[in-house]
C-alpha cells in the first residue's frame, strides 16, 4: 500500500513539473499564471484539452475555509490538477484514476486563509490528440479549517480552546501546526477523531519543541495531560494512510456544553419546579443558573445515573430561562446552556367576573371584571376543544366582547384568561339566559 501511495506521489510530481515548465506558452490553453481566466467557487467548468497541456484559473475566496478541488475522471487520459499562489507555492494537488467508469470525480481538500489562487488542470497522460475536462472548486467559509502553509511555528494557525477544527496532510511530509494558549494553569484534553485504517499522529509540544504529550489516533481518541498557563503549539503529522484524509480535532480545558435537547424545564403552579438533565454519565456534576453569566446558582447536583432532576423553588410566573452546565472530572466546567421555560398557568377566571347580556335583534356582549392591562381573554363554545367565539385584550380592569348570536336559547360558553408570559388558564362555564 505504502509502495504504491509513493508511486502515485512520483507520478503527479512528475505531471506537475511538466505542467510547470510548459506554464510559459500562451496557446490559450497554456497554464501560465497571468492568463488565468476567472472563476467563481461552487461551480462546475469544462473544457478541452490538447495531450501534455494544461490550463490555469484564477479564484478568489472572499474568506478564510474550506477548498475541495474536484476534477471528473476520464477513461483515456488522466489529469492532474493543484491549487497554488501566485509565487507558484503548491499547497495541494490530485490526480485523476483512468477506468471505464468515468461518472465518478478524484478530489482533494484543503484549508485555506483568504485571497487569490490558482486552478491549473493538466492533460498528463494517455495518448489522445484532446481530452475534455470538467472541474469545481468548491468552497465553504469557516474559521474552523487549517490554512495552509502552516508546517513552522512562526506560519502555525492560530486556534481557540473547546472548538472543533478540520484539517487534510497533503502529502507525507506534510505537518500540520496549530497555536493555542493555556489561559491558566488546569488539565487540557486533546480529542482526534478516529478514522478505520487511518492513523494520524498528533502532539502537544512549546515553541522550542519540547513534547507535552502525544496521541496515534489508532490507538486512543484523546488524551488529558496538565499543562501550566502559557502558549502551545499542537503538530498533526501522518502516521500510516492518512495522506489526503481529511482529519478532526479539538483542544479543550473544559467540559463540552450540553444540548438544550438534553435539558427539560417544569415550571409548576403551586409547588416547586424542575430540571431535568438526561444522557449523562454517573459523577458528572449539573448546575443551573438564572444567567448567562455570572448571577446565581438555582441548584446543583451530581449524577448518580444517567440522569438527575433538580428542583428549583420558584423559577418564576412568567416565561424565561435557565442556564445549565455540567462539569465532568478532571477538566473545568462547561460553558452555559440556555433553556426556555414555560410560563405558569394563568389563574382561571371567578363566575363573577363574566357578566353575558344575551340581547334580542342586536349584538350579544360579555363584559370581563377585575382584569389586568394586557390580560388576554377568549371565549370558547365547548368545554374542551371546540371553537374560538371571541377573543380580546383587556386595556384595563375590564374588558368587552361581542358577538352576532350567541342563541336564542339559554346556554352556557366557556371563558380563559391568559396572563403576559403565562399559560392559559382553565376553562370555566358561564350559563347565560335566553333572548329577552
């Protein structure tokens, strides 16, 4: 396997090395830098190629991320395609397998910061008087890719703490750096995604190279190791079949943030509510507080299970949140998540705050007492479910509603009250007389 990666290495470099020394002509399908057409990322271009040519294509990423260069096989020739600067540095390049099934693309992916490159797809082999092409470039914009050249502490990217970045080692030489500060002295966890019959090596050393520790992804997917307050660099290097495989990794001093989908909030009326916290570990420890940062601790627990419910005395009448951490040993408590709650259920209304007029050859009213400005009342036609006959919003004490028929006979309606930030109430039953 490793023989024939190496072969497949010498072959594209060797494509590549024409395709350079040919990049002067200017034929029009000539590789030369300043001839480049442009492009846009994310879209599909094709072309025809001359044997032994090549073309050039000028794209600009308007911000740092992710670039997978994509070029369709064909089954009588094979193309090699790279992206580079303009001071002709390669930062990754691919070459295209020659089979009778030529739906299928040969792609390469590569991090990279904010600018201008180049596209250049070579005619590399097969004896055909002209091959027709067709590439993409694609393109995704994030801050959380490695951005090449970065194989040297001064060009290493700059990265934060409890993130996830992605990567790919171009070739087998190729080293990966990333620089991070240790706000203070703690344990650090390093977290690589394992990949079957991929190893990747990676490591935490400081600027003079000296090893804080190290992990073959094969064999572990993370390691813990205490470091003291100061700048790190970590180094992703291949081990064994990871060359053009993208990679994952994450540096983290404290605990992952739950989900909001792990955290449920019980506002009750008339006794204490509840959190509760599901898909934990036995020992993790929950917290919850009445703000994003700072305030107060409402409760506080460790798991003894999978999960754990906390009861909270009053978390308030209206809707609102909660923040929820958990810390699990040895590393520092997470980040807050927010969950919303429920407001509590609007008291229901008293028999003696709905009066009904039931009017004959005019309009029905109902005149709501003792309200509170904003109040929302409805008026339903059924004990449960049913229809909406009226609704509206008190403007003060009281408020008034009215409707076409409520009938002629002697009934009965069904009133709620809705308080600002609370549930709706209860329905209660109102009898009213027939038509007078």
């Amino acid at each position: 396997m490793r023989k024939q990666k190496y072969i497949r290495f010498l072959i594209v470099i060797g494509a590549f090395m024409f395709m350079l020394s040919v990049a002067g002509k200017t034929d029009g399908q000539a590789a030369a830098l300043n001839q480049a057409k442009t492009i846009k990322v994310n879209n599909m271009y094709k072309g025809s190629l001359a044997n032994k040519k090549g073309i050039s294509y000028k794209v600009t990423l308007p911000e740092a991320g992710n670039v997978t260069l994509s070029i369709k096989r064909n089954a009588k020739t094979s193309f090699a395609g790279q992206i580079q600067n303009s001071k002709g540095y390669i930062y990754t390049f691919v070459y295209t397998k020659r089979q009778d099934d030529t739906s299928g693309f040969d792609e390469v992916q590569v991090g990279l910061p904010k600018g201008t490159y180049y596209v250049s797809i070579n005619n590399s082999g097969g004896q055909v008087s002209k091959a027709d092409y067709q590439f993409t470039t694609k393109y995704i914009k994030s801050d959380y890719y490695e951005k090449e050249s970065n194989d040297k502490v001064a060009t290493a990217n700059t990265i934060t703490l409890n993130a996830s970045y992605k990567g790919v080692i171009s070739h087998s030489d190729d080293r990966d750096m990333f620089k991070f500060v240790v706000p203070q002295d703690g344990n650090v966890t390093l977290a690589m995604k394992q990949k079957r019959d991929t190893i990747w090596h990676g490591q935490i050393e400081n600027s003079m190279g000296e090893q804080f520790g190290e992990l073959y992804s094969k064999e572990n997917g993370s390691l813990t190791t205490y470091m003291k307050k100061g700048t790190y660099y970590f180094v992703m290097e291949n081990h064994d079949d990871s060359v053009d495989v993208p990679y994952e990794f994450s540096i983290s001093d404290r605990n992952a943030p739950l989900k909001a989908s792990q955290i449920k909030v019980t506002n009750h009326t008339g006794k204490a509510d509840s959190v509760q916290v599901s898909k934990l570990k036995k020992g993790d420890i929950i917290a919850v507080y009445n703000a994003q940062s700072k305030g107060n601790v409402l409760a506080k627990t460790t798991a003894k299970g999978t999960s754990v419910s906390l009861k909270v005395n009053q978390l308030g009448k209206k809707t609102g949140k909660v923040y929820v951490t958990v810390t699990k040993s040895p590393l520092r408590e997470s980040d807050r998540v927010a969950q919303t709650f429920k407001g509590e259920t609007s008291p229901s209304l008293k028999t003696s705050q709905v009066k009904i007029a039931n009017h004959k050859g005019k309009a029905d009213t109902l005149v709501f007492s003792s309200l509170a400005i904003g109040d929302v009342v409805k008026v339903y036609n059924a004990q449960s479910k049913g229809k909406v006959l009226m609704k509206g919003t008190a403007n003060g004490k009281q408020a008034t509603l009215s409707i076409k028929q409520l009938g002629k006979k002697a009934g009965k309606v069904y009133v709620t009250t809705t308080k600002s930030g609370q549930e709706e109430s209860g329905r209660v039953g109102i009898s009213y007389k027939k038509e007078k």
